[in-house]
C-alpha cells in the first residue's frame, strides 16, 4: 500500500514588501489584485495548519500540483523554497508548476534553480518535463502547463513535444506495471476550460491519455475541489482537483483550504485508489475528513 497526498494552489503569504520598479508589466496587475480582493481570501495560518495536519498522515510522497507563489518575485521563489523543504525531502515530494509559479519570462527557469531536485525526476532527454518519480509501484509523472502570460490571463500550454514524451512515459510505466498518477497544474478536462485561465492543449493531453492510459490525473488552479474523468485505455481515468492549501474561511470564490490522501493498494491483476479528502467546512474551525470514496 502507498499513500500519495495531493496539495496544490499554496500561494504563500503576505506578500512580501515591493518597490514600484518590481511592479512593471503584469506583476502590477497581479499586485493590484492581491491588494484589492486575495489578500484576504489566502493566508499563512490557514496553509501552516492544512500542513502540519497533512505531515501528521505519514504519507510516503506528496505532489504539489504548483502555484507556489504570488507574482514570482525572486523573494517568493526563495521563500517558496524554504517552504518546500519545510514540507518534506526532495526525494518524498514534488512539485508542477504553475502559471504564477511562471508569471513573467524567466520566473519558472528561476523555480527551478532555487526548487532545484524538487522538480527533477527521472526524464526521457534534455527536457525537464514531465519528469518522473517512482515509489514502490507509484510512479508520479510531473508535467508542466505552467507559461508566462500577458495581464489578466492565466492560460496554460500543453505543447506536442511534452505530449510525445508523456506518451512514451506512460507506455513505458504501464508496460512495467506502475500506478501511474499524472500531475498537470491546469485542469484538462473539457467542462473546465476557459479562454482566460484554461488549458490550450487540452485536448492534446487527453489524446495522449486515452491512446497510453494513466490511473489517476491531479491537477490545482481551479481552488475548487472537484472529480471528473476522461477517457483512458481501458476506461474512465479519475480526474482531481483540491482546493487552494492557503484559502481561509469565507472566501466569496473558492472552496475553503484542503488537501487529498489516496490510498494506492494491488487488487489482482489491478489496482484499487480510495480517496479521503481533508479540511475545512465552510463553517466550524476544525480541519475534518470530508470525503471518502473509492475512485478506481
């Protein structure tokens, strides 16, 4: 049995003191919004206790399905970084990117300088991505969507030369019989696009997914919990969000902060996932399991 946690959307908080030449291009408008509405919709205290509750689970490897901060100033990155060896060792976690995580040209090379191994995993060539992870018989394949965008868009890319190597990944990890969880920070599934903050390439993806298969698909920027599904090889591949770690109580958009355990057991010639997903109501201030449900 392994267990596989999944958190994503942590934005990590207060955003750090800035000059005005920091805010040139779309940082100003990212600025301006953080100012205006998510400052207080996303918070520290919220993130460090959703944390400590998921590091209580023991879990054997968690994915960060990216967003780890604001407007990707090089005080964030570092910080981030801290936060991620705060989180766990490098060879127990890894992270995809996001598109804040990738906010401006040159942010996502710089995540990962200062990410260093937390976005490094075995790969096919010189390309980081996807990148894989293996656990026992998981193996955490991370791609990126993660690209720079111009103000008031948050689109992700998924391209054809990642396409080509996540298929050969999977065709590889599947013939050897590995649980094979796909990370991707926005979500592919078709009910969930938009021409502002959704996926171009997503029907690319799902190609590759329904050609090569997978076991499960975790994705983030929605900061919404939700299940969908697209087609695999041999059927209906789970398809899950979380909501954003750092998001406090009384948001007017999002779900409350929470994170996702799977439970990863061989069942015969297969493979069984139960999903418990953990955090807070939109009232009461405990953090409980809110769901548990088998997914495959």
């Amino acid at each position: 049995m392994i267990n596989l946690a999944h958190i994503s959307d942590i934005h990590l908080s207060p955003m750090p003191d800035v000059g005005w030449r920091d805010l040139l291009g779309k940082r100003l408008t990212g600025y301006l919004n953080w100012k205006l509405r998510r400052h207080g919709e996303l918070n520290s205290e919220t993130l460090a206790s959703l944390v400590a509750h998921l590091q209580a689970q023991k879990v054997d490897f968690t994915a960060v399905t990216g967003d780890l901060v604001n407007l990707a100033l090089p005080v964030e990155m570092e910080r981030a970084g801290a936060w991620l060896t705060a989180l766990g060792p490098s060879d127990q976690v890894a992270v995809c990117p996001g598109n804040h995580d990738a906010y401006v040209p040159g942010a996502l090379e710089s995540a990962q300088r200062q990410w260093d191994e937390y976005l490094k995993g075995e790969t096919l060539d010189a390309a980081a991505f996807p990148f894989v992870r293996r656990v026992g018989e998981l193996a955490v394949i991370s791609c990126s969507s993660a690209v720079p965008t111009r103000p008031f868009s948050a689109i992700g890319r998924f391209d054809e030369p990642q396409a080509q190597r996540l298929g050969r990944i999977l065709k590889v990890m599947g013939e050897a019989d590995y649980f094979r969880a796909v990370l991707i920070h926005h979500p592919p599934n078709p009910e969930l696009q938009h021409p502002s903050f959704g996926l171009k390439g997503h029907q690319l993806f799902r190609e590759v997914i329904a050609e090569h298969g997978a076991e499960l698909i975790l994705h983030g920027h929605t900061h919404r919990s939700s299940i969908h599904s697209i087609a695999g090889k041999t059927g209906e591949v789970p398809v899950v969000g979380v909501a954003a770690a750092s998001a406090a109580q009384g948001g007017t958009l999002d779900d409350p902060a929470r994170y996702n355990l799977f439970r990863i057991e061989r069942a015969g010639d297969g493979w069984t996932c139960t999903m418990r997903e953990y955090g807070y109501q939109r009232l009461g201030s405990d953090i409980v399991m809110r769901l548990q449900m088998r997914i495959c």
